[in-house]
C-alpha cells in the first residue's frame, strides 16, 4: 500500500533474506506509529545535496527518493532515526532521561546534542 511504512517494514520482515533485517524490520514495523513515508524524485537536504532518504522530525516523516532510496538500507536507515526521534521525544523513556540527565549535569549542551 503506497505510503504505509508499517506494510513496507512488514514486508521486509517477511521477504528479506537476512535473519537480522527480517528481526529488525518486525521490530521496527512494531514502533512506527504515526510516522508517515513518501517518495520524492530528486529529494535533496535542506543545503541542496542529494539525498537517498530522510526523516524530518517535525513532520514525522520518512522521505525516500524514487530513484535512489526505495531500497531496504535506506529504509531501516530512516526508521533508525524516526525510532531515536520518537524514543527522545517519549519522556518516559531511558533515551529522554539520560538526555536530560546530560544536560542537567552540565555534560553536554544542546547544540552538542542536536
């Protein structure tokens, strides 16, 4: 179905020939919640560079380029940012509260962070 990451990620999970992709993908497919995909010809970064896939955390969105980004490393690389984007955002979560324990001792700045 076009535009579902949970479906593209099942599908992986259930057609990859690698154990650990097969894993991961289930994994993923498990965690994407609201999170949206596209495609996009030609997607660059915001500086103009060519770009295979993105995620935007404001937009909760996965982008992949219709040429160079429909392709199973490009998929589990966005998802890999999509998942620690939405694990910081949770403040119940071990990422958030070691985050704000960094930035409560005084160990890293927000820019350092970002």
């Amino acid at each position: 179905k076009n535009g579902d990451l949970k479906s593209a990620l099942q599908a992986l999970a259930d057609t990859s020939p690698s154990k650990h992709v097969r894993e991961l993908a289930k994994q993923f497919a498990d965690l994407t919640g609201t999170t949206k995909l596209t495609t996009k010809k030609n997607l660059k970064t915001k500086d103009g560079r060519r770009a295979a896939g993105l995620f935007d955390p404001e937009t909760n969105t996965i982008t992949l380029d219709t040429d160079a980004g429909i392709n199973t490393h490009t998929l589990m690389h966005e998802m890999t940012h999509a998942g620690a984007s939405a694990a910081v955002a949770d403040p119940k979560s071990a990422a958030a509260r070691d985050l704000k324990k960094l930035r409560v001792n005084g160990s890293a700045t927000s820019s350092e962070i970002s």
